[in-house]
C-alpha cells in the first residue's frame, strides 16, 4: 500500500509542472481536503479546493514540485520539496515545502503543506 500511495504522490507533484487544473483536479477525491498550514483552514471539497489552487497556479508562468525526499508507511505519504514558481521576467520563488498526504483509492484524501509564509511573502515582493 505504501509504494502504491507514494506512487500517486509523486505523479500528482510531477502533474503540476504542466499548470493543467482539471488534470490536478482528478488526482483529489469529491471529499479531499486541502490546507496550507500557514493560511488558515482546509479547504474542503473539490470545489473548494479548486478555488484555492485557481488563486495561485495562474500567477505562475512555470512551476515544479522538487520533491527531495519521500517517506511513505500505509496511506500516509510524506515529502520534502522545493516548489519553483516562475513569475517571468526572471523572478522565482523557491520555497522549501513539507508535505503531508493521505491516499484513498489511488487519489490525494487530504493533503497538507508546511511552510514558512515569511519566505514566501519576502520573495514575492
């Protein structure tokens, strides 16, 4: 279960190089949740959770999950990452990332990302 799991993690971090939002989408169950610790609460629901993902994923001209180590154990599949985002003009943000997630019948039940928003906003501006 573990290698099938992480195996759906890995392809979902590698679908976002492609920016394609209906392909994100189908990794998710209907009920999925989705939080970045950071910001508040999960987002519940594939709605929801698409609304979420559509307020970032346009602003990047280019993005890539660097995934820097996996551990996996059951359904539970955690990741260390740098998530890339190309703003154009040259700009990138690059911000190291832990996530967590939660596989249930091949697809992403609960993802949670961990990391510092300081960074984040001090390499957006």
């Amino acid at each position: 279960m573990a290698e099938a799991s992480q195996e759906v993690v890995n392809k979902f971090c590698v679908a976002w190089s492609r920016r394609n939002l209906d392909e994100l989408m189908g990794y998710f169950t209907d009920d999925a949740e989705y939080q970045n610790i950071p910001m508040g609460p999960a987002a519940k629901g594939k709605e929801a959770i698409k609304k979420v993902i559509n307020s970032f994923l346009p602003m990047a001209k280019g993005l890539e999950f660097k995934v820097l180590h996996t551990a996996a154990n059951g359904n539970v599949v955690f990741n260390e990452r740098v998530d890339i985002f190309d703003l154009g003009g040259g700009k990138k943000i690059e911000l190291p990332v832990a996530g967590v997630f939660e596989v249930s019948g091949g697809k992403v039940a609960k993802w949670r990302d961990y990391f510092d928003m300081a960074m984040y906003t001090k390499q957006l501006s």
